[in-house]
C-alpha cells in the first residue's frame, strides 16, 4: 500500500502528521510524496483563517479529482480544518472517506489502521519527516487565552501540557536521531505547565532542555506576552543555546490590545524585548502583526509603525485581520475595508524591508556559525542558516563552499547582501559534523 500525507499550516500540524506516520507504518506500507502515486491519501489541513481554509479546500478537492481518475482508493482528511467544520464537509464533499479531527491523534490513527486493514501494536511514535538535524517539539495542545480574533481555542479545545518526563524523553529520542536544533512549539508555550502542576513549568523546562549535549540551538516559538515572567526572561539571557524567541505580539496600539484581549499594554511588551536584549544582545526576535483589526484608525498604525522603528525586529509577518465566525471580533463594528488593509499591509512591509536591508548591510564581512540545510544545485550553493532563522520561516543564507554536507555547522563570513539575502563564504574554522 502507498499513502501520501500532506501537512499544511503550521509545525505543530507537522509534528501531528509525524505522529501519524509513526502510527501507520507497518508491513506492506509505503509513504510516497507523489499524491498521484498513492493508494490512499491523507491530508492533515489548516482552518485558522480565511486563506489557509481556502488551500485546504482546493487540496481536498484534488485529493478527490486523483481518487476519481487515479490509482487513488481512498482520501482521509484531518487536523483544523476537519475539526471546526466536520459536517459541512461531510456534506459538501462525500467522496472523502472519512474525517478527522486533530484532538486526538491515537485515536485517528487507530480508526485509520481499521480502515486501511493494517495491524500495529505499538502507538505514539514519531516518524520525522524532514531533515534530521533540526526538530519540532511540541510539548502541550490546545489554549486557554480568550483573544477576540482567534479561533484556535474553538478547534485545538483547552490547554493541555505534556508532562515534562515525557516531553525530555522525546527531547531525548530526537538528539538521538540527529537533531541539534531543537525548536520548542506550543499554542502558548509560557504557560506550560501550569494546568498540570499549578504553576508553569517553562523555565524548568527549558533548562533540563538545554542540558541535552546535542542540542546546539534551541528556538522558543509562540510565546504569549502576558505569561512571560522575570525568570523565563532572565533564563532566557543566562542560556545560550536559547538563541530565538517568537513573540506573537499582534499591535503596539494600547486600545486595539485591549479590544483584542491580550492583556498587555505596549510598555510591557516593551519591557519584555528590552529584557530578553540586555541579557542576550545576540538573540534574534521575531513577530507576528495583525493589520486592520475592527477600529483600527490611522493614529493606530503610526503607533505600529513607532513601535516598529523603535524596537526593530529580527523577522517579522504581517496579517491582514481575518473575520473568523465562532470568534467575537466577527461580530465589532467598525470593520476596516479590504484596500484600506492592503495599503496598511504595504507601508507595514515597505518599512520592515528597510530595517531587514539595513541589518543585512550590517552584517557584511562578520562571521556567523550557521547551520546547512541543503545544496541547490540550481544556484550552485549550499543554503544554510544563522541563528536568527528559523527553518521553514526565515530567509536562508547563500553559502559558496565546497565539502560542506547537510547537518553541518560551521562559521561563515557574510561577503554581499542581494534580493535573494545574505552570500557568504567559509570562514577559516572547523566544521562540526551532523549526525549522518
């Protein structure tokens, strides 16, 4: 049998999907990339907004156009999209054979070996499906925060922590599978712990993390701003495997905050930056902005374009505001309309693009350890990654070298900054050996 997965959204569906795959291999099962080769197609979707809705439709429906013309026996659908609207789906597109939602992975992989007439003892295990020197742990589900824009709660249902003995042993599992860039994922990863053991647990966390030998990088994704405290600020700063923060930040205006139900003013936000630089001045922080929220004036985007200026970014993404049913910024006032978000989206990109060209030009000729994810043959380079890029995020970094392999770390001297990003070429040092 050959079954394809295609993940789409964000890593903690890929983690799901690994989760998967680990489930439904077995004898006679074959994963294949080519959906057009399989026997039965699995897709793991998104719902979150309006745009990653539409993509998932459009992959369903061709999922089901191979299944009518194809080698194709059987489509399965799962993960956000199948979790929030499972009946409407049902009834728009009979031709899938079953669908999954994402609140229970065991569960969906047992239905599914029933289904596929496979036999398999053993649950839980993680198929990693991408390169072996760089990992997602995800270590809780679900959230618990009331913001006004956000369906997510409504689909991945309450915050639920792994426990710690078990997120380290999968920690574990994954250094002992190649991995030295360990990237810590969570719908709110600073407040885990805290239904499991009355307090949050993060900092414990990521200390014991930073104590596993392969772990060279260790990067913090979605981590709520409310729930940030002095300790996971100053263990932040005190580690330095500990090289990448994400904050979600969503606006600087101090009113759109509070209609969003952030529970932070622009000041703490402030604070929190400022603290995570003065103990590590290296550390690279990225964001996320919503642009258009229900009331947002034109003295709230030149707040967010201060803001901008004034605490400057490692990376940043835009969003223009998505109106989500189940959510009650869906039902505000003042909805901004469609070309006046696009204007705001264009001077927020044309401004974050002078920043990101001004930091890349100050990077020329300093050295930077990177990490190599892969030889393009096609640019004739190996493509590689400084500490302040996430994989799958953030830009790669053109590296002209010879005897380089993925896996590899090494210094680079970054010698031009293009359209394309940073070139470089080896620097004089020893090249660390990934895991073959």
């Amino acid at each position: 049998m050959k079954i394809n997965l295609t993940t789409l959204g964000c890593p903690k569906n890929l983690v799901d999907s690994e989760l998967l795959l680990g489930g439904l291999k077995g004898s006679g099962v074959e994963f294949v990339d080519n959906a057009a080769l399989a026997d039965t197609i699995i897709l793991n979707t998104c719902g979150f907004i309006q745009g990653a809705k539409e993509e998932s439709i459009d992959a369903i429906l061709q999922a089901v156009e191979l299944k009518r013309i194809g080698n194709c026996k059987k489509v399965f659908v799962t993960g956000c999209l199948s979790q929030r609207y499972p009946q409407a789906l049902q009834n728009e597109i009979p031709e899938v054979d079953g669908f999954y939602g994402n609140r229970d992975i065991n569960r969906i992989v047992r239905e599914l070996l029933t289904e596929l007439d496979l036999k398999r003892e053993i649950l839980g295990e993680r198929l990693l499906s991408g390169p072996k020197h760089f990992a997602y742990l995800k270590i809780s589900e679900g959230c618990e925060n009331p913001c006004t824009f956000c369906s997510i709660p409504a689909i991945r249902g309450h915050f639920v922590s792994k426990p710690i003995e078990a997120v380290l042993d999968e920690a574990r599992m994954l250094a002992e599978n190649g991995a030295r860039e360990l990237i810590v994922i969570a719908q709110d990863t600073t407040i885990y712990g805290q239904d499991l053991y009355g307090e949050k647990r993060i900092v414990e966390l990521l200390s014991r993390l930073a104590d596993i030998a392969e772990f060279k990088w260790i990067r913090l994704l979605y981590t709520y701003p409310a729930h940030f405290s002095e300790a996971l600020i100053n263990l932040i700063g005190q580690t330095p495997k500990i090289n990448y923060v994400d904050i979600p930040v969503q606006h600087s205006s101090n009113c759109l905050l509070q209609k969003m139900a952030r529970k932070v003013k622009r000041q703490d936000l402030e604070k929190i930056i400022n603290g995570l630089r003065a103990g590590n001045p290296d550390i690279a922080i990225r964001s996320t902005f919503i642009v258009g929220f229900p009331g947002e004036t034109r003295e709230d985007q030149h707040d967010l374009c201060d803001f901008l200026e004034t605490m400057r970014f490692d990376r940043l993404g835009f969003f223009g505001f998505s109106k989500e049913e189940d959510t009650p910024a869906y039902h505000f006032k003042e909805q901004v309309p469609d070309y006046i978000i696009q204007q705001r989206l264009a001077e927020l990109t044309d401004l974050q693009n002078g920043i990101a060209q001004e930091n890349e030009e100050n990077m020329i000729g300093k050295q930077v350890e990177v990490a190599v994810d892969e030889y393009d043959s096609a640019l004739g380079c190996f493509l590689a990654r400084s500490s302040k890029d996430c994989p799958e995020i953030d830009e790669t970094i053109q590296v002209e070298a010879k005897g380089l392999k993925p896996g590899d770390f090494t210094r680079v001297k970054i010698i031009a900054s293009s359209d394309d990003g940073l070139r470089a070429e080896l620097a004089p040092s020893h090249i660390e050996r990934g895991i073959r």
